[in-house]
C-alpha cells in the first residue's frame, strides 16, 4: 500500500490522487446569476444528493489552486441565492467542457458554448434546455471549509422544482439508465459514460438475517475459485438450503453426471462444483449455485 498524509505531499499531489481514486462522479453544471442578473453556468463534480425531505443537493465551487480566488458561481450564490442544478448526458459533454473555461467575468458561458436559456419557475437563474434533468434550487446555507488555495465551499441546497425530459423515462414511469445516458468525471481528462456495458444491477440482499460470507462453509470461503463478489452475492441469501433440497436438485439436473464421475477425485470433485457454481451465478441462480457447492457424494 501507498500510505500518506495529506502533509507528506504537495497540495496538487493530494487533489490529484483523490480526483483519481474518488470517482466516478456525478457533475453539477451550475447556472446562477449575479447581482445585475448576468448568468453564469459552470460544472462542478464535488457534488451529489445528501436527502429527500427536504430533497438537498450540495456541490463545492472550490477556490482555484493556481491563486485562491474565488468562483464565479460561488460569488453569485451569496448575493443571490438561487441555482440551477442541470444534469450532463454525453451529447452535451464536448459543450459542458468547453463552458468549464476560465472566462472573464460577466461572459455568458450558455453563449460560448451554444446552450439554450430557458426562465425557470421559482428561482432566478436560468436552466439549460438541452439538459435531461433540470433542478431548481434556493441555497440555504453556503459552509467555507477554508480560506488556502484549493479549499472547498459547500453550497448546500435543497430543490424546490424538478424538470425531467420525458424521453429519459421507461414504460414504467422510471428513468431509464440507457436513455438518460449520464457522464461522470474521473480524474484529470478522464470521464465515465454511464451506459452500455458500464451499467450492471446489483439486487440487494433480501432481509437483515441473510446469512453472510461468516455463515458459509470454510470450504466455500476458502475457495481458489470464487471471488469476493461471487462470495458476497452467496452471503446475501438468507438460509442454508436444507440437504435433502440439495440432493433433489442436484440429482435431477443436467450437473449429476459431471460430478459423479468425480466422486473419486475429492480435488477434481472440488474445483468442478466450484466452477459450476461461478457459471450458476453468473446467470443469478444464486439458491442452485449454493446447492451445488454443498452437495456432497
């Protein structure tokens, strides 16, 4: 392990290393205004849901490491405190990137980077048309952890209309993964298109009596050929299939004869019931796969 604290290295060296292990992350691209009503839009990826009643968003326009100064949007928040937090989905990547430029202050960023204004219906600052999810917001507190270079501002907010695109959503009334198509930021140029192969489900254990990995047999804990994940997905199940369950299965699927023939080869027996039971829970048979690893012959 690479061990250290914060003081060991440079400030940059720390924001680095966080940015790139702390990911992926969602981005806020931030519209507010200023005191005369000029918008502002910028992303911020220090960001994320903290609650649902009251529904509370908090993102971080962070003091610049290159000369402590202050943001824009961090500046606007404290004499007009309202925002607009719209939601980045890969079409608008390329333009959201270009909006993220340190322009002079008062230049519209929704002109340079050829977004849409759209007047909101509570607050002030304007939403971002092409935005899937458009989040409009009064700031209720604004916390400065600290006044060095690259010190955090938490702007803590809580939402007080939501706007979804209706395409975005599935025929049971959910937003649908695939089509909202979200980005989320990395570490240094590098984001995550939250689709395609990078979308996977994982379901949740069933009740709080699960049996956990601790309740599974050493045999099963020690295997050589389950992983962590494969042993995390066994844990969650909530009882030990009884053997007479375990026989009856096993005797009547298409698994029997591939292991009877190793009845007499413990270690060959092994290694292929914990094979058969990867395959099973890679296709969720989860209660079949446990069967398997507990037959005995």
């Amino acid at each position: 392990m690479l061990s250290f604290e914060p003081a060991d290295k440079t400030v940059p060296e720390v924001f680095a290393l966080m940015l790139d292990a702390i990911a992926p992350r969602p981005i806020a691209f931030a519209s507010t205004i200023d005191s005369n009503g000029k918008p502002n839009l910028s992303p911020f990826s220090f960001f994320n849901v903290f609650g649902a009643n009251p529904p509370i968003l908090i993102f971080s326009p962070s003091r610049k490491g290159k000369d402590n100064t202050t943001k824009d949007t961090f500046e606007n928040v404290k004499v007009v405190p309202e925002v607009v937090i719209n939601m980045v989905n890969y079409e608008m990547v390329q333009q959201m990137n270009l909006a993220s430029t340190e322009f002079p202050r008062g230049i519209n960023e929704f002109e340079k980077a050829g977004f849409t204004q759209l007047k909101s219906d509570l607050v002030k600052p304007y939403r971002l048309k092409e935005s899937p999810v458009q989040i409009e917001c009064k700031v209720i507190q604004v916390i400065e952890t600290g006044t060095m270079a690259s010190a955090g501002n938490l702007v803590i907010c809580e939402a007080v209309k939501f706007h979804y695109q209706e395409n975005i959503f599935n025929e049971k009334g959910q937003v649908d993964p695939y089509k909202i198509d979200l980005v989320g930021r990395m570490g240094r140029d590098y984001y995550i298109r939250a689709n395609g192969n990078a979308i996977f489900t994982v379901e949740k254990p069933g009740k709080a009596d699960c049996i956990g990995i601790d309740g599974l047999p050493e045999s099963i804990k020690r295997s050589k050929v389950l992983s962590g994940n494969d042993l995390g997905i066994l844990g969650g199940l909530n009882r030990i299939p009884e053997m007479d369950e375990i026989i009856a299965f096993v005797t009547s699927s298409i698994y029997w004869d591939q292991l009877v023939n190793l009845k007499n080869d413990p270690n060959a027996f092994m290694y292929k019931k914990h094979m058969l039971a990867k395959e099973l829970l890679e296709q969720n048979k989860k209660v079949e796969a446990l069967q398997i690893l507990l037959f005995e012959v």
